[in-house]
C-alpha cells in the first residue's frame, strides 16, 4: 500500500481528511505533516506518523517527503508567501520521487487581474501550471466555497435583524461542506483513476443569498429580506458597526465574486465521488438556524 503524506494535518482540511482515511486505510500508511509537533498529540494518539516540516524550509520538506507515495497538498494559508511555499513543495516532491500529488486548488471563472479575488485565485493558477510541468502524476481540487462558510458572510445577527445584507447581487454559490471535500479526498488517495484529472469539488445546485434567505425564513418562520447594498454603502455600515477593516475588505472580494458567478460551478457527479448524496445547503442551514 502506498505510503500517504497529509500537510496542513492540524489544520481543518487536513485533519479532517486524516480522520476520514483513518476508516480506509491502515495507520501504517499515513503520515502528517506539521509545523509544530506538540499540536499533534491527537494525531500522534491515533497511531500516525509525525514529520515536521515548513513550507518555507524546502530542507524540512525534502527531509520529510522521504518515503512517500502520495501527496495532499493543501495549499498554503498565506496569500502573499503562497506561490513560493507551493515551488518549494513541489521541488521537495519531485526530490524524493513523489508518484501522485492531490494538490487543493480553487474553482474560478474569471484568471484575470479584473476578478475581485485575483489575488487568491493567481497563486493557485500558476501552482497548477507547476504541478503540471513537474512531469508528476497529479490530481487538482478546485474546490468551491465551504459551506460552513456561508453564515460568516451574512454575520450573526440575521433572525435578528430579519435580514441578510450583502453585495452579492444574484450570483450564486454551489457551497459545499468541508468535511465533504476531505472525504472526497481520503476517497481520491485510497483509489485509482484519479491520475492526471482536475475535479470540480462543488455541490449540483448553485443558491444565490436570496435564496439562502428564503431557506432561513422557513426555517425559523420569521420573514427575513435579502438586501444587496452598493459596495460603498456596505463598507459603510460595516465601519458603523465595528467590523475590522480585513474582514471588511475579505467581504466585499468575495462578495462581489459571487455576484460575478466566480462559484456558480456545479458537479453533477460529485455523489459519485464523495461514495453518497451530499448535505444539501437546507439541510446545513437548519443545523445553524432551526
């Protein structure tokens, strides 16, 4: 059995996909990649193998991808170091003769400078492109926004104020949930076929706010409203209200990439990968507003 390396394990992806290989292969054949080995004392419990290593340090890397079969790669959570983390990845991999690399992308529309979230979406752009001259077997995720995501953007206080307040316009979301993608993940790495293929991980319906807003109002039998202010009149009353100027900034980008259709891209086949019927985005709703 091939000898499969997690990096980002403590994170929420990683561990999550850890957890589900668990059930499908034996512990003998994985290992997690962490930056800190004291976060992983719940990964060291479950009987996995800890390396540590640094996305900034392509010495650590190349130390510890010695061994491995399979690689999931995470990408990395620093936008501004992301592309040179990814080189220095992808250099450790091809050093140690890495077979299959599942690297985590993101689905996207627009690959221009005029998309509001092209700094987001360039790094995984240029990453793909490397992964695809390494000569390494590969699969890309282009994974859609999580699900778990999608009250963040609407903030806490909707049954409150009886209204989702957001400049997303008509577009729509094909959320999906980030256990599920993980899943999907443990399914790609403990398979075949999957090499030299780039899935669309996405669920099969797209929903815009106002629509997720007539899903809130039937589940808490309160009317809730829908209201897509202009951006300046957005970044406005986020202001008014205290929202920290990051958050702010990180609203309006994807806000304004939703209602460009950057994450309209459903997958009418991701059942099949996933081994079930995915949690619709009712069913997640209900869990979070009944």
């Amino acid at each position: 059995m091939s000898k499969i390396l997690i990096t980002g394990a403590t994170g929420n992806l990683g561990k999550q996909t850890l957890q589900s290989l668990v059930s499908k292969t034996d512990v003998s054949n994985l290992a997690a990649l962490v930056r800190d080995e004291s976060k992983a004392t719940d990964l060291k419990e479950l009987g996995i193998e800890i390396r540590v290593g640094n996305y900034d340090d392509i010495a650590s890397l190349t130390s510890a991808f010695h061994g491995i079969d399979k690689l999931f790669f995470v990408s990395a959570s620093d936008i501004e170091k992301r592309l040179p983390q990814h080189k220095n990845v992808l250099e450790a991999a091809k050093e140690n003769s890495v077979e299959h690399i599942v690297y985590t992308s993101f689905v996207r529309k627009n690959e221009t400078d005029s998309s509001p979230i092209a700094a987001v979406a360039k790094a995984h752009i240029y990453s793909e492109e490397f992964l695809l001259e390494s000569g390494i077997d590969y699969t890309i995720l282009r994974n859609t926004l999580y699900m778990e995501f999608a009250p963040y953007f609407m903030g806490d206080k909707v049954l409150e104020n009886r209204m989702v307040y957001l400049p997303s316009g008509d577009g729509k979301v094909a959320f999906l949930l980030r256990s599920e993608m993980a899943e999907i993940a443990a399914n790609i790495l403990t398979s075949e076929g999957h090499e030299n293929k780039t899935y669309t991980l996405s669920s099969e319906e797209a929903f815009s706010y106002a629509d997720i807003a007539k899903i809130i109002s039937k589940i808490s039998e309160k009317d809730i409203k829908f209201v897509s202010p202009p951006v300046d009149e957005f970044v406005q009353t986020m202001h008014k209200a205290g929202v920290p100027e990051e958050m702010i900034g990180m609203s309006v980008g994807f806000a304004r990439a939703i209602q460009q259709g950057e994450f309209e891209a459903t997958n009418p086949e991701i059942s099949k990968l996933l081994g079930r019927k995915v949690v619709t985005i009712e069913e997640f709703l209900k869990q979070v507003y009944a």
